[in-house]
C-alpha cells in the first residue's frame, strides 16, 4: 500500500456490492445472480479458506477470507433487494446469539454485562455443553412461539446440505447433549470392530445393498469415534490425503528415476520404492499394507 492509498472499510464494500447490483449502472453478471446461484461459489470460498490455512498461507488466507465476506455481503445485498433482512440484520443476530450463548461473559445477554460474572473460568467443555442447552431451550422456544411444541426434536435444523462425516457428528452431538451417549471411546471402538464384523458378513454375502447400508454404519462409528477422542475427520482425513499425495509424487519421481515411468515397475517394485519413501521420512510408522498412507 502507497502512502497514498487508505483502507477500504466495511461500508465501502457494502458501497460497491450495491452498486454492482445497481438496475441500470450495475454489473450484467452480478445483476443476474440468486441466493441460489451464490451457494456454489460459497461452498467453494469455504474450502479455498481451509486451504489456505492449513498451508499456513497468512496472504492467500487474507484475500480468501475478503471472497468469504464478499459472499456474505453479497446474500445480503440480494436479500434487501426482495425485502428479506439487510446486512444490518446479519450482525444483530449474530451478536445477540452470541451474547445470549455465552451467559459466563455476559450474564444479561449485554455488552455493558461483560465482566460482571463470575463464571468466566468455566471450561471450554462446560462452554460446549451449555452452549447446547441454550441451542435445546431455543428451539423449544421457537417451537412454543410457532404453536409447534409436540413436533420439536434435538434433530431440527441439521442441514442435510452438510457433508455427511460433519452431519454425522453434529446428529450424534446433539443427542449427546441429553446424554444418549457412549462414556468414552473405548465402547465406541468396540462398537466399530462390530461394525466391521457386520461388513466382512455381508461382503461375503455378495449383496451390495447391504454391503453399502453396513459401510455407512461404519463410518458412522468412525464419526463418534472422532467425536469422543476430539478429533476433526474431515481436518484428519484431509491431512491423510496430503501425506499420500505428496509421497505419491516421490513414488513417480523414483519410478521416473529408476524405469523412465512409474508404469512401467512391477507392483512389487512399486511397493518397495513406497516403502523406502515412508522409511525416509523422520518419524514415519512402517504399516503392512502396501496402499497406507
């Protein structure tokens, strides 16, 4: 930035997501856009933003996280338009909820409450659990004011949208949260070697209905297993899939070293040069299986 040149504020990008949107003035391809179109490029935004965070990328992070934004300005600009809620709204809501989900910080639900309680230390654990109480007595509340009590359960508003391990876990989440649960993981262990058992079954079986039902059980287990031993699948799998890219890429540079091309070796071949990648890295645990990570 030049001396010349100022920060942008909040309101200057409000400024010109309206005037994108202007009717006569305004950007043919932004004028065309729907709360629907937008979801999309939304999805792809959030997944663009964990990448550049797990590649601890501080510039690709700053502009990535600007494109998230410009996503949330941008439903609310075409929410305005159809005289839905403004942004204005966006950040009341979310600072309300906020302020009535951390009753420990402020314990009126107010600004000016913050540091009048003396419940501030209380664990991040009891922070989670509370937090979902108060999310169990909202929907109860919203189901009371829309004369709707009888059909209220822990299972509302899980969006189906979510990706199925993340779905997963919040369903089981919430019916943790009035203590359908496991006590800790090691039921939930045993429970995925009875899953796996019911698997191998019905793979000998030769029925791929059931081979997929039992599957599905399987990584439903692995999702509360994540769960109980606090670990991210999604974050955990992603990690997995960047340690077997990048020995994969060493993999076809041996082969390409060795025999001109990696398709040219042996399974064999190809098996041994894995297992001297792994061998070669600091810390790595020598697996059976030829295709582990």
């Amino acid at each position: 930035m030049t001396e010349h040149q100022t920060h942008h504020s909040l309101d200057d990008l409000l400024t010109l997501m309206a005037n994108l949107r202007h009717p006569e003035l305004g950007c043919s391809w932004d004028k065309k856009q729907t709360l629907q179109k937008l979801t999309a490029y939304t999805l792809e935004e959030v997944h663009e933003v964990i990448d550049a965070v797990e590649r601890n990328d501080d510039a690709q992070l700053q502009d990535e996280l600007g494109d998230l934004l410009f996503q949330i300005v941008f439903y609310a600009q075409i929410a305005a338009e159809e005289g839905r809620f403004a942004f204005a709204d966006i950040v009341h809501s979310i600072t309300d909820k906020l302020l009535r989900r951390h009753p420990h910080i402020f314990p009126d639900a107010t600004l000016a409450s913050f540091g009048a309680s003396s419940a501030a230390g209380i664990t991040a654990e009891q922070v989670a659990a509370n937090w979902e109480l108060i999310k169990n007595a909202e929907r109860e509340r919203k189901a009371v004011g829309a004369d709707n009590l009888a059909a209220v359960s822990l299972m509302d508003d899980v969006p189906s949208s979510l990706p199925a391990m993340d779905r997963a876990r919040k369903l089981q989440k919430r019916a943790a949260s009035i203590g359908f649960d496991w006590a800790d993981h090691r039921p939930v262990l045993a429970k995925l070697q009875e899953e796996i058992a019911e698997l191998e079954l019905e793979v000998a079986a030769g029925d791929h209905e059931k081979i997929s039902a039992e599957f599905g059980d399987v990584l439903f287990t692995c999702a509360n297993l994540a769960r109980h031993l606090d670990v991210d699948p999604e974050t955990a799998l992603r990690a997995s899939n960047r340690k077997f890219e990048s020995r994969f890429r060493q993999l076809e540079q041996r082969g390409a070293a060795v025999a001109g091309s990696l398709a040219t070796l042996s399974n064999v071949e190809m098996n041994t040069l894995w297992d001297e990648i792994k061998k070669s890295e600091a810390g790595s645990v020598n697996k059976t299986d030829q295709r582990d990570p």
